[in-house]
C-alpha cells in the first residue's frame, strides 16, 4: 500500500517533485522582478501578479509579520520585502527614473483583495515599528543583505548603505586577478552564483539613491571610472549569461533566477534577448497552483534528487527490479542527466551546479538498478557509476569529509555550524560524507580503502559529545545520527561486540557506533516513536527531544536495523508499531512540519515526500527484510505495510 502510494505522486514522465513552499520572500521577489524589469507589461503578467498577492497576504502571523516559513516567528527583512511589493501591486510606489507604467496599479485586483492588502499593509507596517525583534540571532541576520538591497532597489534606494565589497569592479576582478580568484572560489556557491547580479543591482541602487547617489555621479563623469565601471559590469554580465543552465535557470533556484533577470536587465540586456525569455520560462514553471484560488514559487527544484530516492526506495522493496515498467522511465531519467563532470545536481536541466550529496543519492539508485538491470540499460548504468564514482572520489577533501559542492577550507566542528560559516562556506558535514560513504560502499568499497577510512576518521572528529552527530541540511541530531549508522552498517561495522580489535581506526569507529546507538535508544518516547524539533540547532539540550513524527521515527528504525540492532528488540518493535498506527487509512503518511533546513537556526522547510512514502518504505522493508518475511512480501505483491500489520 505504502508503495502504491508512493508510484501515485509520480509525474507522467516518471519524476518525483515535491513542492516546497517556503515563506512571502520567493513571491514577493517575482512581482518585484516583473515590477522593476518592465515584464509586467507583458500579457498575462497581471493575472501572475494577482494570483500570487492572494496568496501572500495569507502568510502572516498574528502579530502581523510575515514568517519565513509555517510556525516560525515573525521576521522584519521578510516582512520589509513583503510590504514594499504590496504597496507596488496597489501603484503606491513612485517610479524614479524607472517609466511610470511599471509602477501603476493592478487593475485586476478586486474590490475585496484591495481591502486584504491594505489592511495586510498597516498590519505589518505596524509590526515593523513596534514589534519586539526576533529571539534568534541568526534569524535576525539571514535575508538581510537581500532584504536592504531589494527594499532600497524599489524605493529610491533610501535604506541603503554603501558596501564597497559588493562593488561590480571588484567583483568583476575577482575573476581575473590570481589572488583574488582564489579567495572567491571559497565562498558557498549559494553566494557565489549570485553575487554578479547582486552587484549590479547594488551599484544601481546606490546610484538612485538620495544621500548617495550625488558621490557616485560625480565618479562618473571620470572617464577612467566610467570606462571601468562599464568594463565590470560587461564582465559580469557575460558570467551571468554563461552561468544560466540548460533549463533556463540558475541555480535551480527562483530566487537566482529572478535576481539574475534583474541584473541583465539593469545591464541593458532587452527583455526578447534569448537568457531572459529562457530564464522566465524557468520561473514560470516553478508557479504552483494552492488550494485556495492563489499561486505560489517553489523555492527550488529538487526532481532528479526526489527521482533517485524513489528509485531507491522502489527497488528495495523484494520482488521488483530496474526492467519493471513502473520505474525505468525513472531510471531513464537520472541518466539522461549526469554531468559532463560525472556528478550530479539536485534538479534536472543544471548540469552546471552538480553536488557530492546529490550524486551519493543518485549512485545509490543506480547501484540498486545496476542488479537487475539487463542489455543496454545495463551498459549505460555501469557508465554512470562510473563517473560518478570518479566524481566523488575528487571531491573528499584532505581531512576525509565530503562538502556538497566545493572542497572548502574552513573546518567543520561538531555541532550547529553559525550562520555565517554556513552562508559564505560550503562547510564539509557528517550527515553528507555519511550519504557518500554509504553510496561508495554501495559500490564495494571496502574499509581497506583509502576514501572510506578518510571518510571514517573525519566522522570520529565530528561525533559530538552526546553521542550524536548534528545533521547540516535537516535540523537537529537524530537524522545525522541515522546518516553514519548507516553508512557503518553498509560497511560492515555491527552493533556486536567489535571484531576489529587489531585495527585501531575501526575499533574507534565501532565504539563512536555503540554511542551513537545508545543516543538512539535514549531519546525514543514512550510511544515507541522518535522526534525532534528545531530547537536542538539552537541548543543541544533538546538533541533528539520532539514529539514523535513518522519522518524521524522511519529514519531511525531504518539506520538501528543496517547497524546490525535485532528486529525482535522492544525498541524496533514498538518503533514499527507506532509507524503502523501513524499510516492513515489510505496508506500514507502526513508530516508537514519544517525539519528539513537551508540555514540551520535560520530557514527551515516540510519535504513531504518523505513523509509521505520514501522513508516509511524503507523501514518497512528493512524491518522485513530483517525478519526473514521478504518471500511474503513477494507474495503479496509488494505491500510490506500489510505484512507488517501481521507480523
């Protein structure tokens, strides 16, 4: 049934996606996008816009702020944003030197939505001036650069202050000159992907500034800075256009996209050229339809890394294989779409942008595909893994651990990373390297191999105190915690007592396991589940201390039973009779709150198809598996949910 469930949210086409609607920023940026850019002129453009204020107006918390994402707290740079692109729908905004019909009211915004906004408007303008300032610190911090650039790039650019590192010559230099090359390839690609935009759309701001803007004109009329400024932003320009995937995008991201439009079209770039047009195609397709008559962005694409996951957790299950109908268009799919490189990206179309996480996931689905796969299918999946392996094995850097883009030099410390190491480095990770290993011993990597005991030793560096290691891309312990064991029971390494007395580096590694066990075992409530909260990457006392959920609950039974843990244990037992008694009648399971996080303390989002089937499925089967019932299974014609009721 979990199973069926789970073939039922595929696309036509054989994908997985799954929807991520993240907070008012990413729509607010595209109504600003087709506001400052003149696309609002274009057909149909209106209608975008009013569909999207619908559903806006919807994401506010009662103190009148806008939140980043369902149950957090109000933020200021959201609400600021959120405020500025109303007042734009409603023709509030003066257009400057912009012409005045980019500027001019909505016409199709109704009588009772113009009532909504306004009264959105005077709530949130009120929040700004009275409302008491977040808890978090790096919840205060995060969209802040954006929130001052965006804001003062609409408004006469009177919020903004001169930063003279965001300047376009230096970025422009930062491409060319040696030194300055490689300090900028250190930074996070996040920040780097958009920093040419950015650039451009600050000088711009500054320049329409009313207290700034006299110094730059006066630059201007230098010819030597006039002539380098132009230089600089030619120089930016072209990376941008170089820099757009094939799918139109950048980044698979909106927000990329809509800031890179934005700079082309500050750099003159008219709005029929190719990269434009192409890039708002991509925007576009990523607009979702909500449930209550509005529109929202999906914050980002994620089909090739949701596809691998459900190729994975499909060919898991005993009696199906890479040559059923259900899943080789799937298996198609992911290997139309390796890199040049041999990595892959998390979202189809940006070969440009592939990650070792990314392709540790994909590697473990083709590997699964590889066993029962037969002809050419078979030819082309061990060409795939392959490349991918040689990928990877490029990317582990010299302490053993794995980043998910660049191999960056900052070293990563046990625990909740600050917002500011995570947003200007790509910071290596436990529960990434953890996803490698797991892929590489998917391949018959051994721990005789050099990569696997680099990987295990940074492992034993990062374990935290409590036992746990902390997870960068899904808040809290548990899950990074779940990553390791499984990578050390893909390898061999059993929860028993340790064989490896004569190697030292295994018998550590089994040693960080039972700990790790024991953390598990700890932290499980009463109910027989697992959870955790976002609270435990702003304080490690609440490590694995949640009300129970399926999502952390499936993961967990999932890593204790690769681990070698015995499926007739009180722990495993009552771990599954909860997750039995979770799945609603229909053969699924719901779980929609924000765990999965983009900066941790900071950003956090619901990744429902994991609720929904792919995690679930997989403890099901593992626990079936382990108890010798996978026969049954076959039998029954894959519904490892129903033997499980059984058993």
């Amino acid at each position: 049934m979990a199973l069926a469930r789970l073939l039922e949210r595929r696309s036509p086409e054989g994908t997985w996606e799954d929807p991520c609607d993240l907070y008012a920023f990413c729509g607010s940026l595209y109504i600003i996008m087709l506001r400052t850019t003149g696309l609002i002129e274009q057909q149909g453009a209106a209608r975008e816009e009013c569909l999207l204020v619908r559903h806006i107006v919807k994401q506010v918390n009662p103190d009148g702020g806008f939140y980043k994402f369902p149950g957090s707290p109000s933020c200021k740079n959201v609400t600021r944003v959120a405020v500025v692109t109303l007042r734009l729908v409603l023709g509030e905004v003066a257009p400057d030197t912009r012409p005045a019909s980019w500027y001019r009211p909505n016409e199709g915004i109704d009588e009772d939505l113009e009532r909504q906004v306004r009264a959105t408007i005077a709530r949130a303008e009120h929040f700004l001036k009275h409302g008491k300032p977040e808890t978090w610190r790096a919840f205060r911090r995060d969209h802040k650069l954006l929130a001052d650039l965006v804001v003062a790039y609409v408004d006469h650019g009177r919020a903004l202050r001169p930063a003279p590192l965001l300047a376009p010559e230096l970025w422009a230099a930062a491409e060319r000159w040696r030194l300055l090359a490689a300090a900028h390839r250190q930074l996070n690609r996040m920040v780097r992907k958009a920093m040419p935009a950015v650039a451009i759309l600050y000088r711009s701001a500054l320049q329409r500034s009313r207290l700034w803007g006299w110094p730059l004109r006066l630059l201007r009329r230098l010819k030597t800075f006039r002539r380098w400024h132009e230089s600089s932003v030619q120089e930016l320009t072209r990376r941008i256009r170089t820099q757009q995937d094939q799918c139109g995008g950048w980044f698979y991201s909106p927000i990329h996209t809509a800031l890179n439009i934005m700079g082309l079209r500050e750099a003159g770039i008219p709005v029929d050229a190719s990269s434009i047009v192409a890039a708002l195609d991509y925007l576009r397709g990523m607009v979702r339809q909500t449930g209550e008559g509005g529109t929202f962005v999906n914050a980002v694409g994620s089909d090739l890394w949701n596809t691998s996951r459900g190729v994975y957790a499909y060919l898991s299950v005993s009696g199906h294989g890479a040559m059923d109908d259900e899943i080789l268009p799937s298996i198609e799919f992911v290997l139309r779409w390796q890199g040049a490189d041999g990595g892959y990206a998390y979202a189809s179309g940006c070969r440009s942008d592939p990650d070792s996480d990314s392709t540790g996931s994909v590697l473990r689905g083709l590997a699964a595909a590889a066993r029962t796969a037969r002809g050419p299918l078979k030819l082309k999946i061990d060409r795939a893994l392959q490349r991918a392996r040689t990928y990877l094995m490029e990317r582990q850097n010299r302490r053993g651990g794995f980043s998910i883009w660049d191999n960056a030099f900052v070293r990563c410390r046990p625990g909740p990373c600050a917002l500011l190491q995570q947003a200007l480095f790509d910071v290596a990770s436990a529960d990434v390297t953890a996803r490698v290993l797991e892929a590489l011993a998917e391949l018959g990597f051994t721990t005789d191999d050099q990569p696997v005991r680099g990987a295990l030793r940074f492992l034993l560096n990062t374990q935290c105190r409590n036992g746990a290691w902390w997870a960068r891309w899904w808040a809290g312990y548990i899950a990074g915690t779940d990553d390791v064991l499984r990578a050390y029971g893909k390898l061999g390494l059993g929860c028993g007592p340790s064989p490896c007395t004569d190697d030292r580096l295994l018998a550590r590694s089994h040693e960080a396991m039972v700990k790790a066990i024991a953390f598990l075992v700890q932290h499980q409530n009463d109910d027989g589940g697992w959870g955790e909260t976002i609270r435990a990457d702003r304080d490690a006392r609440y490590a694995g201390v949640g009300p129970s959920n399926p999502v952390h609950t499936a993961h967990t039974l999932s890593a204790l039973l690769a681990c070698g843990h015995r499926f007739d244990t009180p722990v495993i037992r009552s771990g599954i009779e909860y997750l039995l008694g979770a799945m609603a009648p229909g053969g699924r399971w719901e779980y929609n709150e924000a765990t999965f996080t983009i900066f941790a303390q900071a950003l956090y989002y619901p990744y429902r198809l994991m609720a929904t089937g792919l995690l679930p499925l997989h403890a099901l089967t593992d626990y079936l598996r382990a108890s010798g019932a996978e026969e049954q299974v076959a039998r029954q014609g894959g519904t490892p949910s129903a033997v499980a009721h059984e058993r």
